[in-house]
C-alpha cells in the first residue's frame, strides 16, 4: 500500500496539470487561423506544429487521463 504522502504528492501534480492544461486551452482558444498558422520559433514549423508537438504527449503518457 502506498504511502499516503505519494498519494498526496500525486493528487496535487494531476490537479497541477489539470489547472496549466485548461490555462493554456484558454490562451490557444484566441488564436485566429492567420496566428496558428505563423511561423514559430523552431525552424520551419507553425505555431500550429510546435503545440500539436508539445501536447502530443498529453494523450500518450501516465497524464493522459489527467
């Protein structure tokens, strides 16, 4: 049986997640198709490309059902 500290320590990082993921939707729901579709930072890839990246992990890792 877990330690009830683990379990704590996990509650919080999934209510963590939970909270940055629904903060980052927020930010993403404002852009306008001209602004997916700009060119980002990383050489040769969209705004849309770099976020569909960074959340692809989101439904492949342990958080996925975060």
């Amino acid at each position: 049986m877990p330690e009830p500290r683990v379990t704590e320590t996990r509650k919080a990082l999934e209510q963590a997640i939970h909270v940055e993921r629904s903060a980052l939707a927020q930010d993403l729901a404002a852009l306008d198709e001209a602004q997916w579709a700009r060119a980002s930072l990383c050489e040769r890839w969209t705004v849309e490309e770099v976020v569909a990246h960074l959340t692809a992990g989101a439904s492949t890792g342990w958080g996925a059902g975060c």
